[in-house]
C-alpha cells in the first residue's frame, strides 16, 4: 500500500481502523494518540499520524508539526492530570523504531523515578576541531537539501 494509506501488517494501522486492541486517549484531524502497551511507567503514550508514514522523511511537515503540537499537549495534560514533574519525548527514526509507522513517544516523568541516561552514553568529541568538521558535513548536507 502507499505511504499515505493504512499498511497492511503495521500494528499502529489495525489499532486506528478498529481492527486490533489498543487503548485510545485522543484522535484529531491528522494524528492520534495511544497508550503504549510495554509502558516505561504509567501513562506513557503514543502520537502517531492517522496516515501511514514508515520514516520520519516521509512525514509530510503539516502533519509532523501537529505531532509536535499534540505531544506538547499531551505533556500538558499529563503533568496536570497524572501529577508527574515532566515528561521525555523520543521519536526514534530507523534505529530502534520498533514498529515501521512513525510515532513520538511521551513518557510522563517524575524527580527520582530512576530513569538515568538509558538512552545514550555520553562521548565527548576528541578536539574542538573534529567538533567544527562534525558540524561543517551536516551543515553541507543540510544547506543541499534547501537548494
């Protein structure tokens, strides 16, 4: 199927066309938003598109600019409604996207909840000027892409 249809297999697709179990706290005109089933604590959810979008590339901006703005509300809602001090928000493009439709995870976080660093280890970089040489290549494929 199209980037821009349901898929045929993806399990966020089968939750949003009624087809498979899954537990909805809002849909909206371009996204929609799910409790993920393995929870890193209560509450965490799931901003997905309506359409399906396997790569962050693929997302078209109005729809991606309405996942910031629902996961920005959601962030919201979860601090007034389930008393949490923050949240973290992840969107995981290719490595470590689990399922092929993308999606932003909001986990509602609290002071002490021991979550520390479980997603990366930090690397300094060597010198300032392998920093400067990091950030002249994403400069120049960036520039490229605007062209």
């Amino acid at each position: 199927m199209g980037r821009d249809s349901a898929a045929e297999g993806c399990p966020f697709c089968s939750i949003l066309a009624g087809k498979a179990s899954g537990v909805e706290v809002f849909r909206e005109e371009l996204t929609a938003c799910i409790l993920d089933r393995s929870p890193v604590f209560p509450g965490h959810a799931l901003i997905i598109p309506l359409k399906h979008y396997a790569l962050l590339k693929d997302v078209p901006a109005k729809a991606l600019a309405d996942m910031q703005l629902r996961a920005k509300m959601l962030s919201e809602a979860m601090e007034a409604s389930l008393k949490c001090d923050g949240t973290l928000m992840i969107l995981n493009n290719k490595v470590s996207q689990s399922v092929d439709h993308v999606h932003m995870h909001v986990i509602p976080r609290r002071y002490g909840d021991g979550l520390k660093h479980f997603l990366w280890p930090r690397r300094a970089y060597a010198s300032h000027e392998e920093m400067e040489t990091v950030a002249e290549k994403i400069s120049k494929a960036y520039k490229s892409m605007k062209a």
